[in-house]
C-alpha cells in the first residue's frame, strides 16, 4: 500500500495504475468527489498541503509519494525523520517546488535555460532590465502556476510596471520572451538503485499557456535527444533525486533551454498509459511501492495525446454528447477525470490516438488529421 497526497486527475492515474499492480492506493484530498477519491477504497479527508493530514496518510503508509509540487516541506520534515518514505525524497524535491529555485539550481549545474531575473517583492522597486531584452516578455510566479494560470505576457512597460506593483504578495520572475521552433517534453524516472529511465521526447503545443496536444516521438535529431537525456540525467543524479519527473524545453535558434521542471508525474507523458509498455503512473506506482521497475518501452509507432477542456458556459453540445461523438472515431481512447463540473480551461479528461505510419512526417499528417476530427467535436475554447 502507498499513500498519495493529492486528488486530482494525475492522482486518480496512479491509482490505476495500482489496480493493475495490485497496489493499494490511499489518497489525501479535501473533497469526496475529487477524481481519485472516486477511484480509491480509502481517503485521508484533508487539504493535501495538509502537514497534520499527510500526517494521518502516514499512519496507513510509510511509502508516500505527490501529485502536485504544492508541498509544506518544513511541515513534513518530521515524518521524514520518523521512516517516512516520500518519492521523491524532501531535499530532492525542495530545489523543484518554486521556478526561482529551479533557475538558480539550472545556472550552478549551467544548464541553459532562458535569461531570467526575479522581481523584489517591495514596491519602490526599479526595475532595471538587461540591454538585450525586448517586449514581449514573460512573467511567471514563483509557485502555484499551472494550465495557463500564475503566467503573464508582458507586452509593454506599462504592464510591466503593473506587474511591479502587484499588490497579492506573490513573487514573480521575469523572463526573457524566446522564440523555438518546438516546444519539447521528456518524463524520466529514477529509482532506488539510481537507474534512470527515459520515455520518448515528445513535441507539445500550447493553447492559451494550456497544453493542446503531445505528439510522441518528436522529430528531433540525435544530437538533441543525446543533450535532453543528458540534462536529465545531469539532474536527477545531482539531486539524487528517486521517482517521476518531467522537464519541457523550448528548441529553436538559440538551441536547447530548460522551460521548467515538474517533480512528479505530468500531462505531457499520458500518451505513455497507451503507447508503453509502462506508462509514466506505473513507473512512479513501482519506484513507491519497491516493485521492480520495467522499461518504458514504445509498443506502437507513435501517438498523440489531446485534452479534453472545459468549454464556455452555454456551449450549445452537451458534454455526454461531446464524449459519445469522440467514441465514434475508430481507435481513440478515452480518458476521463469523472470531475463534477465543466469550467472554461479545466481539464476534464485527454484523449489518445496510436499511429500506424513509420516515418516521422507521415506520423504527424496523420496525427494532425486525427486531431481535425477531435477538435471539430471538442474545441480547445
């Protein structure tokens, strides 16, 4: 048995994946009808940033691992202590949970990322950008931001200084604006003996800062594949970090640079639950729970992954209709998150599609065809 703290879609993943493991899955959530408390035989009814609710997780489990990076550290350092397992581990994951931390991580170790700068929390702050930045620029804050939110495109120095001014507290970055020819994602695991396992690197795009679709594998050559596998590897062994972890990169005329890192389990690897032959929640289910951990292999050609977002209030389809249209498309599958409301940009489900042609154009004609059809029947806003 393990315990996972959080409610959510990548939570209600693990748990099936322990169904299929025979691995019992405990959640700590706040609401009954989160996703993965329909799916679990047993919940702790607490906040997940709960310390005194991981706390009780604890008292089921010693073997815990995370659905989000939204994490009381100091709160749960005393667990730690007492034989708590997390996956990954406090000290591991305390670099990842902020994107200030991260950067300063990525510029000790010099792995590229995009220029960055913090902005001060005091508000008589002068902000004095590097001669080379120009608007636009992205702002981003520290912790918390996800599926569009806690990001800001800053177009002129107006914004900019409304940005300065921010009276909520948060701490924000800046950073400068990089144009890519792709945007790329890889998740990798590590386990307990320090082996490191990489699923295919795969092409995302954005929609509205919200990932639209993932087409695995991407289109890269061996170089660049060669220079991601070795900044996650570089990372993972630095931290001694143990479990589930992504990292998006932009790619384009100034190479390869980190976007961000995700501590756990993420969008961009759901592809995996049909295209490998272990997905990246069984990868995570057996670091946990001590199981040998298989090789994510490729058992198809290539696939794409879709989400399924919430749409306007008013949007003259109904949901079920939405859903029984999507079953009509010879191959697709369906994956859905049994969330309690439809909201504009909640992500209610992904879909995928497994790719029968060989070469990498023909793959993504195909997959771009498939995706008319999805998104003619469910589209992204």
């Amino acid at each position: 048995m393990i315990g996972v703290v959080g409610g959510g879609q990548l939570a209600m993943l693990l748990v099936e994946a322990g169904k299929k493991r025979d691995v019992d899955v405990v959640v700590q959530t706040a609401v009954k009808t989160d996703p993965a408390a329909k799916d679990t035989k047993q919940i702790i009814l607490h906040d997940p940033k709960s310390a005194e609710g991981t706390k009780l997780l604890a008292e089921k489990t010693n073997f815990i691992t995370f659905e989000n990076e939204w994490i009381d550290i100091p709160g749960l350092v005393s667990l730690q202590n007492n034989g708590v397992s997390f996956f990954p581990s406090l000290k591991s994951i305390s670099p990842l949970i902020n994107k200030i931390t991260q950067r300063e991580l990525l510029n000790t170790l010099d792995i590229p990322c995009p220029d960055w700068l913090t902005i001060p929390l005091e508000k008589s702050f002068r902000i004095d950008l590097p001669s080379d930045w120009t608007f636009p620029m992205m702002a981003k804050t520290a912790k918390g931001g996800y599926d569009g939110k806690g990001t800001k495109i800053i177009k002129n120095s107006e914004q900019l200084q409304e940005l300065i001014n921010d009276e909520t507290k948060e701490q924000w970055m800046l950073e400068k604006w990089i144009s890519f020819e792709k945007e790329l994602s890889i998740v990798s695991s590590r386990d307990s003996k320090g082996k490191v396992r990489f699923f295919p690197i795969v092409e995302t795009c954005q929609s509205n800062q919200i990932c639209d679709w993932v087409l695995a594998p991407a289109d890269i050559n061996n170089d660049v594949a060669l220079l991601v596998k070795n900044i996650v590897s570089s990372l993972l062994v630095e931290l001694d970090y143990v479990g589930v972890i992504a990292i998006e990169f932009f790619y384009g005329p100034e190479g390869l640079l980190v976007n961000e890192i995700a501590p756990r389990t993420h969008n961009s690897g759901h592809f995996s639950i049909d295209a490998c032959s272990s997905s990246q929640f069984d990868q995570q289910i057996c670091i946990t729970s001590g199981i040998d951990v298989p090789m994510p292999e490729m058992i198809v050609n290539g696939a794409l992954m879709a989400n399924l977002l919430g749409l306007q209030s008013g949007y003259p389809t109904s949901v079920s209709q939405r859903l029984d249209d999507l079953k009509a498309i010879p191959g697709l599958n369906i994956h859905w998150y049994k969330k309690e409301e439809e909201k504009k940009g909640r992500k209610l489900g992904h879909v995928t599609y497994l790719l029968n042609k060989k070469d990498s154009l023909s793959r993504k004609k195909e997959a771009l065809s498939v995706l008319k059809n999805i998104r003619s029947i469910w589209p992204t806003s």
